[in-house]
C-alpha cells in the first residue's frame, strides 16, 4: 500500500513553520513526501502524483487552479481546492456564515475605499482586503478615523468592529482536534505570534466545527470575539500556520495518513 502525500505551497516554508516537522512524522510513518512550491504562473509540475492526498496552504488564485486540476486527476487535497477558494475571499466566507446563521459581525463590500469611508461615518469598522491574509491589509478604525486614501487595493469587506478585549481568541481545527490560542491584537512583538495556549469552550468548539461544516474546510483557524450573546466569527483560514498550537504537527500528520490510507486503499 503506497501512501504519498504532497505539500502544495503558495511559498516556502518560513524557519518557524510546522511543516518539517509534519513531513518528517510522515516519513516516519512509512508515507512518501513530496514539497511543491508553486511560484505565480507556474505549471503544475508533472512528477505530482494523479492521485494520494495533496496539503494546500497558501496559493494564490494561479495555484488554486492547478490543485483543482489535481483533483479532477484523482488527487484528495486538504482541504478541497474549492473550500479554499471560499476560505481565501473574505466576502464569500461572511455571506456563507451569515446565509447559514453563523454569528458574525454586520458587514458590507465595499469597491471602492470613498465607499469604505462613507460606511466608516456610522460607527467603527474593521477593513479587511478580501483576500488578506495573516494579518495584512487590515485596518482597524473609530468613527471618522479611517485614512482618507487606500491603504491597500480593494476590494473591502467592511465589518463592524466589535469591542475587543486586546487577544484574539483563534481556535485551530484539525479534523477532531480542536484547541485554542490567545494572540495578542495588533501583534507587537515576535513573540506574541506564539500567543498562549487556553481550551476553547464547548461553545467555541462547537461554533469552529459549524464553521467548518458551512465553509467545507478539514483544517482551519477561526478568529473568535466574545460579546454578551456569546462568541461571533469575525475571521477564518484554511490551513494556517498553526503557530502555537499544542499538538499541531502529531494531529496534522496522523490527519494526513488517514486521508493517505483511506485513498490507498482499492
């Protein structure tokens, strides 16, 4: 029984990253590894196997393309190119969360950054690019405070901006492992990226796996915010870094073998 799992990334693993890891309990495991970086423009490379289990993290829209002519070839990618998609157009996860009675904040799109300004007039607004990522292309503003040119290309997907206790409360997913990190927001030290580890509660859990299930995403973070109703989803992403997580790299690669055994088997 072959089991060959592929990292498909948007760029190459930074020095902190978990992948190494993950890759070399894979190996570990018996499974043969195999890391791709898909540069922008560059073809799908043909040695990638035309079935086993594809990781996806990072790829742009060029690179989402090709992991979904990976799929059509047989490949099972974590997660699916089409929920990653989703996951990485901040506009499309709000509408799909909200469509589905997820909590989240009240938001509007905006093209234009004089649109962001005008809704900026009735309160305060957190501004996302649709397709941030990390941290970046946020802004974060009171009433009348937004920067009167674009900061940033758009276009926006403009939220209310909750009251913020000063941490984020991300809780990462992987299949059924579920725990939970305290970031500090705005990060402003390298360290903080590290956050400290907290066990999300059985409202937490349960909202991140409705999240999944809404989104179709396998390994996911949620970005939570308390408020007097109970926890509201105010950011996701698809295979995130996992900075910080107990246990990240044992539960990514058992996940990634059982997808592997599971596509190895006749």
């Amino acid at each position: 029984m072959t089991r060959h799992v592929v990292f498909l990334l948007g760029q190459r693993p930074s020095a902190t990253s978990v992948l190494p890891e993950v890759a070399e309990r894979l190996r570990r495991a018996g499974a043969t590894v195999s890391t791709w970086v898909h540069e922008a423009g560059s073809p799908t490379p043909d040695q990638l196997p035309t079935a086993g289990v594809v990781a996806l993290r990072g790829l742009d829209p060029l690179g989402l393309l090709a992991a979904g002519r990976l799929e059509a070839r047989g490949a099972r990618c974590c997660n699916s190119a089409a929920a990653t998609a989703v996951a990485s157009d901040k506009g499309r996860v709000h509408v799909a969360l909200a469509a589905a009675g997820v909590p989240v904040p009240a938001a509007t799109i905006a093209s234009t950054w004089a649109e962001v300004v005008e809704a900026g007039e009735l309160g305060p607004v957190a501004v996302k690019a649709i397709d941030g990522r990390g941290g970046v292309g946020v802004v974060l503003a009171s009433r009348h405070r937004l920067p009167t040119s674009t900061p940033f290309p758009g276009p926006y997907l403009v939220q209310e901006r909750l009251a913020h206790p000063g941490l984020d409360r991300k809780v990462f997913v992987i299949g059924d492992h579920v725990r939970g990190v305290l970031r500090p927001w705005p990060p402003s030290a390298p360290g903080d990226k590290q956050g400290q580890a907290f066990a999300p509660t059985a409202e937490e859990v349960a909202l991140a796996t409705r999240v999944g299930s809404t989104l179709g995403l396998e390994v996911y973070g949620v970005d939570l915010v308390p408020s007097s109703a109970g926890p509201v989803v105010v950011d996701v992403n698809a295979f995130p870094g996992f900075k910080g997580v107990e246990g990240a790299a044992p539960a990514l690669a058992a996940h990634l073998l059982t997808l592997a055994d599971d596509e190895a088997t006749p």
